[in-house]
C-alpha cells in the first residue's frame, strides 16, 4: 500500500512538471508571436500568409459549391436521359404464326410474325434484334438461316418513337400440315424468344428480352427469358 502511495505522488509531481513545461512552451510561443507582429518588417509576411488562408478557404467553398451544382445537374441529366430513352417491346397486336409449305412439297417451316414498337420518346439507333424459335418439346434454336452476332457487334436500324415494325423468325424445315396442327392444338409448343439491343442518342445502350409461347387457345403467353433456353 505505501509504494503505491509513493508512485501516485511520483505520477502527480511528474504530471505537473509536464503541465508546467507545456505552458512555459505556449507561453513562449505566443510571446514570439507578439514580438514577430509587433516588427513592421514582418507585417508584410503577415498580410500575404492572411491573404493565402483567405483565398484557400474561398477556394474550398467555391469547390464545394461546384460540386454540389454538378450533382444537382448530374441528377437533372439523369432524369432527362430517362424520361426520353426509347423503349422497344411488343405491340398488342396479334403475332401470327403460319406453316410455309413450297407447292409440291410435302413439309414446310414454321414462321412467327410479331409486330413491334418504340413505346419511348427516343429514337432508338443501332438497333438489333436476335431470334429464336422453339417447336414441340424441342430447345430454342436460332431462326433458321441466322447466325450468332459477333462480340461487340452493334445494329444498324433506327426506329422512331411510334414507328411499328415486324420481325419474323422460321423453323428448320421439315414441318408437315399434320404436325403443325398438332402444335396449335398443344399449349407451348412453340415459342419464340427475342434479344434486342439499342442505344439511345446519349449511347447508352438498352438489352431486353421477350420470350413468348403459344396457347391452345391461340393466345400468347409470356415467360421469364431466363428460364426459355433452359
């Protein structure tokens, strides 16, 4: 308990001595301050490292400023480009679905007619779609005759807003009229699954997918695209 004692009072006498010496330092400080502004030779020095910290601190309020501007007008950028971007989807008008049989042959392909439109207020430029058909139980397979765009590779169409549009996607041939009777009389025997990319005037570029398949009842309905290839 008593070499306890005695290195509390050795803590506080050293605690005080610190305190001490700081204030001798501050003292000292401040008196060097006041010996330095009191010199005219010195007022100078002084003005122009016055005039420095002023101007910074302008400096840093005025970027502040700006960036809260450049935000403001950022947001008001974003909102714009928004409210007018196109947007390319489906019409409600009817897609027909037809067997193309040449005459004299005995089977025929499968074509999917859908009409579509740029909902938007944009013009969409650079505008490219790729197709894919399903019949029976069978995968998604690329449109016949069409081949898988290259990486990178961008649409050469431009669409107004309003502007309706059709797109067609065949089969493979080989589909005979008693086939193809069966399918319409089978929910979801065939299907039809759209990629499309477009870009507004900004460049921004747009992707959506439609995937859609028929009904016995002649009716269209709409899948998740990512679930269509699977």
């Amino acid at each position: 308990m008593k070499a306890d004692s005695i290195d509390c009072a050795k803590c506080a006498r050293a605690f005080k001595v610190i305190i001490t010496c700081c204030g001798c330092r501050i003292r000292e400080f401040f008196c060097w301050i006041v010996r330095s502004i009191s010199d005219p030779d010195n007022l100078p020095h002084y003005l122009v490292a016055i005039f420095t910290l002023g101007l910074t601190i302008f400096a840093c309020y005025a970027w502040l400023e700006s960036r809260k501007g450049t935000a403001a007008l950022e947001g008001q950028l974003r909102a714009m480009q928004a409210d007018q971007r196109p947007y390319i989807w489906m019409t409600n008008s009817a897609a027909t679905i037809n067997l193309i049989i040449p005459t004299g042959a005995a089977s025929g392909q499968i074509t999917f007619n859908f009409p579509y439109t740029n909902y938007g207020r944009g013009v969409a430029y650079k505008f490219r779609r790729v197709l894919y058909l399903k019949i029976k139980s069978g995968p998604y397979e690329l449109s016949y005759g069409e081949t898988e765009p290259d990486v990178g590779a961008t649409g050469t169409d431009v669409l107004p807003p309003g502007k309706i549009d059709f797109v067609t996607a065949a089969s493979k041939p080989g589909v005979t009229q008693e086939e193809f009777t069966q399918m319409l009389k089978t929910d979801g025997a065939i299907g039809l699954l759209a990629n499309i990319e477009y870009f507004d005037i900004y460049g921004t570029m747009y992707s959506d997918s439609i995937c859609t398949e028929r009904l016995a009842s002649s009716a269209l309905t709409y899948r998740d695209p990512k679930t269509c290839k699977q």
